[in-house]
C-alpha cells in the first residue's frame, strides 16, 4: 500500500496530523482517501510505528472538526456551494449523487449524519448537506461526534488488533513451517538412508549368490 509506505517515513506526530488534516478535508466536502489513510496509519500502529489511540483520536478529531466547517459552508452558502461543487467534482457532486443524499437526510435525519460516516459518497456530503437543509446545529454536532467516535474508533480498534492477532498467527505459522520443514528434511535423510541399506545389502546378496555359483560350477568340474 503506497500511502502506508509514504506514513512510514515521517514522525509519528505528523502521521497524527496528516490523518486529522485529510479526514477532516474529506468531511469539509472534498473527496480525499480518508479511510485508506486511516486503515494505513492504524496498519503502521501494529508494528508500534505509531500510537493506535492517538490515531483514532486524530481521525476523530479530523470528523468532527472537518464535518462542522463543512455545515457552517452549507448553511451559509445553501445549494449553490454544491453547484460549485460539481463543476470542481463531478465524478462525487453529480445531481444524482446530490439527490440520493437529500433523500437519506429526509428519511433518516440526523441518523443520516450518523451513518453517513460509514458511507463513502454521504461522509463528504454529511456536513455541507446538514447545513443546506438547516438541521439544528446541536443535534448535527451530536450525531457527527458520535459517529465519528464510532466510525473512527472502530476502524482504527478493528485494524490493529486485526493486525496483531494476524502478525502473531503468521509469526506461529513461521514457527510450524519450520519445523514441518525440519522434519521433512529428517524424514528425507532416515529414508535415504534405509533405501541406501536395503540396495547395499541387496548387492551383497548377489555377490554371495555368484561367489555360491562359481564355487558350485568348479565342484561340477572337478567331479567330472
């Protein structure tokens, strides 16, 4: 993975940065990779490059600040900050991407906020649209802290000690592969060795069995 790669070079405190700088762009309403930097930054805390908590919190933080600019620009500047928007991003701002994000906040209300965490296409329209419907700050605030927690913390918790339990199962099955390989390698040695008796001593019986023949013919020759 390229961005993990990339986190891999600078200090830990500007890995915490980056996280909170790009998910909370992404939460302002512009499309950036804020779950594959996400994933990455709590891969890298796997191998103690980085503090897994001071991740999440960073991501959390990033949500929640992002996703408050994002409502404030929506209420300001009503759906001509989406007009703007689409001609920027079309690909992510397209009408119909606008239209099945109104009709999630129309059905579900502030649980859209909630849940759009966890949604790529609502996570950058959560904020901005929140603010061009005019949900009540608080309960946008509510929604989107709690979200974010959740979505935040939870990626970043499932991540590392996903990760953990696997470096550990693959640092056993290093262990395994290679005493199967030892072994493997006896068990080769032992039947080597026993083929190598078997054949010597099938030699040595054909030696005595012609020793037993020339013996025999100069008996018949001596008789005669």
């Amino acid at each position: 993975m390229h961005v993990q790669e990339w986190l891999q070079h600078i200090p830990p405190v500007v890995v915490y940065v980056v996280v909170a700088a790009v998910i909370g762009v992404e939460s302002l309403g512009i499309p950036l990779p804020g779950e594959i930097v996400l994933v990455s930054a709590s891969l890298l805390a796997v191998g103690h490059t980085v503090d897994p908590l001071a991740v999440g919190a960073s991501a959390v933080v990033g949500a929640v600040i992002g996703d408050s600019i994002g409502y404030a620009i929506g209420h300001r500047y009503g759906k001509a900050i989406f007009e703007r928007l689409g001609r920027r991003f079309p690909r992510h701002f397209g009408p119909d991407h606008i239209a099945k994000a109104e009709r999630s906040f129309q059905r579900w209300g502030m649980w859209a906020v909630f849940f759009g965490r966890f949604i790529a296409f609502l996570r950058i329209f959560a904020g901005p649209l929140a603010g061009v419907l005019r949900m009540p700050y608080w309960k946008f605030l509510t929604a989107n802290l709690l979200g974010g927690i959740a979505w935040a913390g939870g990626t970043t918790a499932a991540v590392y000690y996903v990760g953990v339990v696997a470096e550990k199962w693959l640092k056993d099955i290093s262990y395994v592969g290679l005493a199967a390989a030892l072994v493997a390698i006896a068990a080769g040695v032992v039947i080597a060795w026993r083929r190598a008796k078997a054949k010597a001593a099938g030699k040595h019986g054909e030696d005595d069995g012609d020793d037993s023949d020339e013996r025999r013919t100069r008996t018949v020759g001596v008789g005669e």
